[in-house]
C-alpha cells in the first residue's frame, strides 16, 4: 500500500488463512504484487517464531534448495 501498488478494501486473519479483497493499480502485475506480498509475510512470520515460538518453527522445516523454511 505505501508504494500505491495495491489498494486493500478488506481482510480477514484466520488462524491458518487470510483472505485479502485487494485492487492491483494500474502498471503493476498481480503476479509481482502476489510474489512480493507472500515473501513479505513468511519473512516477517519466520523472523517472530525465530524470536518468540522456536520449536514451533521447526515444523516449517523445509530444507530446499533455496531455503530451510516453507511458510506458504
């Protein structure tokens, strides 16, 4: 939202979901926004178990290629 890229009319957090009513504005792909918003939350989801519920990250364990975990 701060850089104008999406405009968000309403959400809903569940305790495994989200559901998000959004409006990709003109010159940006939903696909880029999509990718963005996704590696977004999992960083910022990763780095609060890290600090507060460690063992609970260890069930997102996912030992990729390109990463040790898998939030979505």
């Amino acid at each position: 939202m701060k850089n104008k890229r999406i405009k968000v009319f309403a959400f809903a957090i569940m305790n495994n979901h989200i559901h998000l009513i959004w409006q990709v504005q003109a010159g940006h792909e939903v696909a880029d926004v999509q990718k963005d918003f996704l590696k977004y939350t999992g960083q910022k989801i990763k780095f609060f178990l890290q600090d507060r519920h460690p063992t609970l990250l260890k069930e997102l364990e996912a030992n990729l290629s390109d990463r040790k975990h898998q939030v979505w």
